[in-house]
C-alpha cells in the first residue's frame, strides 16, 4: 500500500512511498503524519496536486513556481535536531502526548513492586521445595533450586 505526502503549510504533494502494515493491528496500515492513502491523479506539466483534507481527495491547479531565494534547504539527518528528527519519522506529537498521559509510572513505587514480587517468587520457590522434599517427589538432591540455577544460566546472569 502507498501513502502520499503532502506539505504540512501548503498541502502540495511532495511524493509517495510504500508503507507497512501495523505491527498492532496487522489488517491495517501505518499512515505518516501529512499523508494520506487517497491516491494522487496524474499531474499534467504546469500542473501540481494540492490534497483538500476535509474531501480526502486531490485537486489539480497552476504550479507555483518558487523564486530561486525561496528554494528550501535540506538538512542531513545528523544534523537535525530532536524535534526536527521525530517530526520526520511523523511522531512529532509524541512528547506532547506523552505530556497528556494522567499515569505515569513513578521509578520507586515500580521497583518497591519488583522486590515485593521477588520476595513473593522466593516464599513460592520454598514452599514448592519444602512440599516436594517431604513428599519425596524430587528426592533430596533434586529441589527447585536445581531448577533455578539451570534458568539462571539460561538468562545469562
């Protein structure tokens, strides 16, 4: 599927390019920022396609042709500046909606939670091995610590 770009001030095409599918919702497709899926007419010499948003179509009319001292300047991407490089990849929002969200996950309280969980974990891990050495399950050599260290090994900690 292709999306069309349009100029953000003027709405004049600017180009097209494939976009992918959405990761979330594989059925549906990744629209950038000023763009649309709606596809642009063939634009005659003299011509340019302006996208009217409230239609989602394009309309054709006269070119403008820019003054050379108009001419725009591009900047490499290494050069951009924060803002500039999320506006390019079209998540020029994101801080500001981040900014909006009323949850935001305060770093002691998350990791209060981790250690309460590990401490949970390690009472469960106890438990099982106390039940599964009386009862003769495993045997005495063969407890859930085995069993931990073989994960442990596997995470690579």
């Amino acid at each position: 599927m292709n999306v069309y770009y349009y100029d953000p001030d003027t709405f004049i095409f600017t180009g097209a390019e494939e976009t992918y599918a959405d990761p979330l919702e594989p059925h549906k497709y990744v629209k950038p920022e000023h763009a649309t899926f709606t596809a642009v007419p063939t634009v005659p010499s003299g011509k340019q396609a302006r996208f009217v948003s409230a239609s989602d179509s394009w309309v054709l009319e006269d070119a403008v042709i820019p003054s050379a001292s108009a001419a725009p300047t591009t900047t490499a991407f290494e050069d951009m500046t924060y803002q500039e490089r999320l506006n390019y990849y079209g998540l020029g929002d994101l801080q500001a909606h981040i900014g909006t969200l009323s949850t935001v996950a305060v770093a002691s309280t998350v990791q209060s939670q981790i250690e309460d969980l590990y401490d949970l974990l390690g009472q469960v891990k106890n438990d099982v091995n106390a039940l599964n050495i009386t009862k003769g399950i495993y045997g005495a050599n063969h407890t859930l610590d085995d069993v931990d260290t073989r994960l442990t090994t596997l995470e690579g900690s």
